[in-house]
C-alpha cells in the first residue's frame, strides 16, 4: 500500500511546489509592476484597491514615504 501512495505523494508534492512558485512570481512582478508605473498603480486602484493598499503598506514600512501622496495628487490634478 505505501508503495502506491509515494508516486501520488510525489505528484502532489511538485504540484504545490509549482503552485507556490507560480504565485511567488506572480506576487513579484505585481509588485514590480505597481513599483514602476503610476498609471498602472491608477488601474489597480480602481479594479483592485485593497492590493494597492498592502503595496502602500509595504513600501511605507520599509521606509519609503509620499508615494500614495503623489499618487493621489496627479490623479486629482488629472480630473480638472
């Protein structure tokens, strides 16, 4: 019986290996993403605001501040 159990052990192993590596690269070049372009950052915050709120969270705990200011300040400027 645990001979048949292994290569389903293994598969399923590789499987959430590949799932984990798939969302890990994903987080990262959402991160880049929103890290390099303003108006992409505009995007996300009007389909998806709470992942711009955790990317403003993250990068004001590491220390970088005005971002979200500037962020807020071009899109009201654009609107008039």
């Amino acid at each position: 019986m645990t001979r048949t159990m292994e290569p389903l052990a293994k598969k399923i192993f590789k499987g959430v290996l590949v799932a984990e590596l798939v969302g890990l690269f994903g987080a990262y070049f959402l991160f880049n993403k929103m890290n390099t372009s303003q108006d992409f950052r505009q995007t996300m915050n009007k389909k998806f605001p709470f992942i711009l709120e955790v990317y403003y969270r993250s990068i004001e705990q590491s220390g970088m501040y005005g971002i979200r200011e500037q962020d807020q300040e071009k899109w009201f400027n654009s609107k008039n």
